[in-house]
C-alpha cells in the first residue's frame, strides 16, 4: 500500500514539473542594438530671393538712382534699355530691364553660324582686313587721340575732401550689404559738403534707406552719395564744386543721432571711402 502512494506521488511531483518547465513564460528580451529609429528630416533653408530682372520707372527716379538702388553701373542700365546719354532721359510708367539680354542674343546666334560658316569658306577675300594696317592714318585713330585729350580732365585724379566734421560711428564692410559706406556723427543741421566736384544726378527721397539723399558724378566712373539729409540745398543738374554746401545734415529716423551717411562707387560697385578720403 505505501510503494503504491509513494508511486503515486511521485508521478504527481514529475508532471508538477513538466508542467512548470512548458508553461513558464520568459521575460521579453529587446536588443536595443538593432532597434531603428525614425530618420530625422533635414531642415532644408530658405530659397535666396531672386533679383527682379524689370523695374516701372517712378516719378522722381533718375537712371542714376534706379542704377544705384539696384547695384548696377549706370551705363550697363543705359545701353541694356536703349537710353541715350548725356542726359539719359527716362520717364514714368517706362519698363527697364535690370539684366544683360545678351545671354538670349548669343543662344539666338548659335543657329545661323553652321548656314554662315559654308558661304564664308570659299571667299577667302576676307584675308583682305589684313591690309587694314597699310592706312595708320585712319580716322579712328584721329578720334581716338582727341578723346584722349578730351577725357583727360575727366581722368584725372579726383581731389577728395570730408564732406562733414564728425566722428566716423561706422565704418565700410564690404561684404555686408547694409555697410556699404560710412556714417559720420555730427550736429543737427550742420553743413554738408560736395566730397568733389561734379554733377548733382539725383535729389529726393525715393531711394528706401536713405532718406533725403543727393548723388553727384564726378566723372564717368565715380559717384558719391549723401543720405540721411535734413534739408537738400541742390536740385538734379545743378553743377557743384567740391566743398560747396548742397544739404544740411539730419538724422535717419526719429530718436536716433544726427549722422550723414556717405558712400562712393566706381563703375557701380562700392569701395571704402576711408581709402579715398584724405586722413585728418
């Protein structure tokens, strides 16, 4: 009787364990190693604003001053838009172009030059510019010399002078659009000079940023600027010479310290006027 319980018994002690080792449930196992996560999406920048390629002439804008306003040398913005010098006149409402057309012309030109280049071959004639020396006394080279002589003046070193007292508060940064030329702090009301001589091409307050602002010509090349004026003392034409009063120094907007803002460029683009200036 007891061999039979103790039989009993242990058949019920070895499927008590059987049964634990086939239901256990073992705690979850994660490895980390190859758990993914979510790729991170890249911040893609702002896209850099365009420059516009046309401008709508408005009253009191010059060719000087949309030419200033839009980086650009005066005589580029001329002759892209068919306007005549000396005086360049332009009018209200009239379309300018701001670019050069001539990427347009030369993918236009691209075509013919494989109809042109046949008949081009045979007649060798062409050879015949290679005379053109036999007549040094041509009259393109008469007129050459006499535009030397004419633009002599015009090519002569500028005599530049401080077109205010002041401190100079900010100096040129070239790769900063907002340094483009300097400010000198002085008086409410004080005078300001022409840096040079020259012609006054622009005068009014069309140009944002600058406030009153007068833009003489000294010669084909320089300009000089005067922003941040109180009161413009010349109009556009008026020849000045350099030291002649032509604004009265004011203040670029309320609250702030009285300052003249000046500025020169060469063939359109800005230089640092304290490396034209003479030092004082």
């Amino acid at each position: 009787m007891l061999r039979q319980l103790f039989v009993i018994g242990m058949v019920l002690v070895a499927g008590a364990l059987s049964g634990c080792v086939t239901s256990g449930v073992g705690a979850p196992v994660s490895n980390r190693e190859f758990q993914s996560f979510p790729e991170q999406k890249k911040t893609q920048s702002p896209p850099q604003q365009k420059k516009a390629r046309f401008y709508r002439v408005r009253r009191g804008d010059t060719l000087y001053s949309i030419a200033w306003r839009n980086d650009l040398e005066y005589r580029e913005l001329a002759r892209w838009n068919g306007v005549q010098p000396p005086e360049y006149p332009i009018f209200p409402g009239q379309l300018l172009r701001l670019a050069s057309p001539q990427k347009r012309s030369v993918v236009e030109k691209k075509i013919p030059p494989p109809v042109a280049a046949a008949p081009t071959r045979p007649p060798q004639v062409q050879v015949k510019p290679a005379r053109r020396p036999e007549s040094p006394a041509m009259p393109p080279v008469q007129v050459r010399s006499t535009s030397k002589t004419g633009n002599s003046r015009t090519n002569l070193k500028i005599s530049w002078r401080w077109p205010t007292q002041g401190k100079v508060v900010q100096t040129f940064q070239p790769r900063d659009s907002n340094r483009k030329g300097i400010k000198i702090r002085g008086k409410l009301g004080q005078p300001v000079a022409a840096a040079a001589s020259g012609k006054v091409v622009y005068s009014g307050s069309g140009l944002v940023g600058y406030g009153n602002l007068i833009i003489v010509k000294h010669n084909k090349n320089y300009l000089s600027a005067y922003g941040y004026n109180r009161k413009l003392l010349v109009r556009e034409g008026d020849q000045v010479e350099a030291g002649e009063r032509i604004a009265e120094l004011g203040v670029p907007n309320r609250g702030a310290e009285p300052v003249l803002y000046f500025e020169i460029r060469k063939k359109g683009k800005p230089v640092n006027p304290l490396s034209i200036l003479s030092r004082r």
